[in-house]
C-alpha cells in the first residue's frame, strides 16, 4: 500500500512544530539548570543580540570575509577532487600508483592541516581555503570514484561495437553522462562539508564568523555565538538551495 506524500502544509505545520518544541525544550533546559547556569543563552535574547552584532557593523564583514575562503576552497576541492578521483576510476595505472597515497592521506582530518596552512600561508584567506579543499577534495574524491566504478561495463561494450573506445570519447559518450548524478551528490554534500571546516579554520585566527564566534564565546557572550551559528546556517541553506536549482536543471534529462 502506497502512503500518499503529505502536501506543503501539512509539511510546513510539522516543521514548525519541531521548531517549537525544539526552542521550548532550550528554554526549559536554561529554567531547570539542565546545563552549567550562564552557559545556555536564552532563546528568546537572540533577536537584541542579532540587532546588536547588525548594529555593530560585525556581522555582515564576517560573512563576507567566511565567503571569500569558502568559495575558493570549495571550488578548488570540488575541481581537483572530481579530476583525480575520475582518473584513478578509469586509469589503471594511476590507479595503482595513487592507491596506497590514498589509504595514508584520507584517514588525515583537514585541520590536522592547519599548522602546515598557517606556516605556508600565514593566517590568511589562502591558508583557510587550502584546508577547507582539502575536506572538500575527498569528500569528490570517493563520491566521483564510487560512481565510476558503478557504471555497467556492458555500456562500455556497447561504445567500442558503435566505434566509441578511444578513452576521451568513452569519457565523453559513457562515463561523464552516467556518473553525473553521483558526483553531483558528492557536490553537494562538499557544499556542507566546506562550511564545517571553514568554521573550524577560523577558529584559529582567520577571519569570518568562526572568529568572531570565538571572539564571542571568550567573553561569555553565549547570545552572539549563536547568531552566527544561525547565520551559518542560513548562507548554508541559501548555498544548498541554489545549487539543487542548479542540480535539477544539468541533470533535467533524468526521467
């Protein structure tokens, strides 16, 4: 039996259901002292300290400057991830040769990577992009391999009987075309990916929302924390949005 999918307001009524009771439940942890007293922000204290930190002239430079880096890093994870993670998929070779480099790399977290970032690029938008690809790249990596790998080798058998199997024109009538929607996906988780390294990065002196997240945080300023959590959350939402318009348009072929 097929359960009907729900409509918008059905779905919007749930969701801000879950809302509610979500900040009702922050609320009653702050009244009963669920956590240590002064640790918590009170929910309800989160628009004076949005309108203080807008006031401020501190908030929109963060997102700007987050921005600058994220972009950078996720362009350059997601270009570079996608390209080797295609080659070890379809060229034997470079397969075996970057095999083992692989296995020791991975298991490393981007920000194991930060002191090298610092030292290489000092406390800058370069060294926060460098560490945010990292996280990104393998994230594309594994995402545009997996789907490599999936593609039903009689498609390939099929090019070579109609004259397709040189590499290039294997890569361009099969490989490309079927593994789209994988390493969209892969995109599209390195999309948040990006954003929780980014944070993290910062944290370390860059500048954007980390730091001014840290900056809060060190002088108990609990309110202002999360409003940047907030604010992150909403660049990431907008993030996500366009690129799923985007998604459904480049893979609109699909039934």
């Amino acid at each position: 039996m097929m359960v009907k999918n729900p409509g918008w307001p059905v779905r919007a009524a749930y969701g801000v259901a879950g809302i509610v009771v979500f900040v009702l439940l922050w609320k009653a942890a702050g009244v009963f002292r669920w956590v240590n007293p002064g640790t918590l922000p009170d929910p309800f204290a989160l628009p004076d300290a949005l309108a203080q930190e807008w006031t401020s002239g501190r908030l929109l430079p963060a997102v700007g400057s987050s921005l600058i880096h994220y972009f950078w890093g996720l362009a350059l994870g997601t270009v570079s991830g996608i390209a080797v993670g295609l080659a070890a998929a379809t060229i034997r070779r470079f397969d075996l040769f970057q095999a083992y480099l692989a296995r020791v790399l991975r298991p490393i977290p981007p920000l194991a990577w930060v002191v090298f970032a610092i030292a290489w690029f000092k406390v800058s938008h370069a060294g926060a992009a460098f560490v945010i690809a990292i996280g990104v790249f393998w994230v594309n990596y594994f995402a545009t391999y997996s789907a490599v790998r999936n593609i039903d080798p009689r498609f390939y058998e099929l090019a070579r009987s109609f004259g397709q199997g040189s590499y290039w024109r294997r890569a361009v009538s099969i490989t490309l075309p079927a593994i789209a929607p994988g390493t969209l996906a892969g995109v599209r988780t390195g999309i948040g990916q990006a954003w929780m390294t980014l944070i993290a990065a910062e944290l370390l002196g860059v500048p954007g929302m980390g730091q001014e997240m840290n900056a809060a945080a060190g002088v108990g300023a609990y309110e202002a924390v999360v409003v940047y959590m907030l604010a992150i959350s909403l660049v990431y939402a907008i993030c996500d949005l366009g690129y799923g318009w985007l998604e459904k348009r480049v893979l609109s072929w699909r039934p």
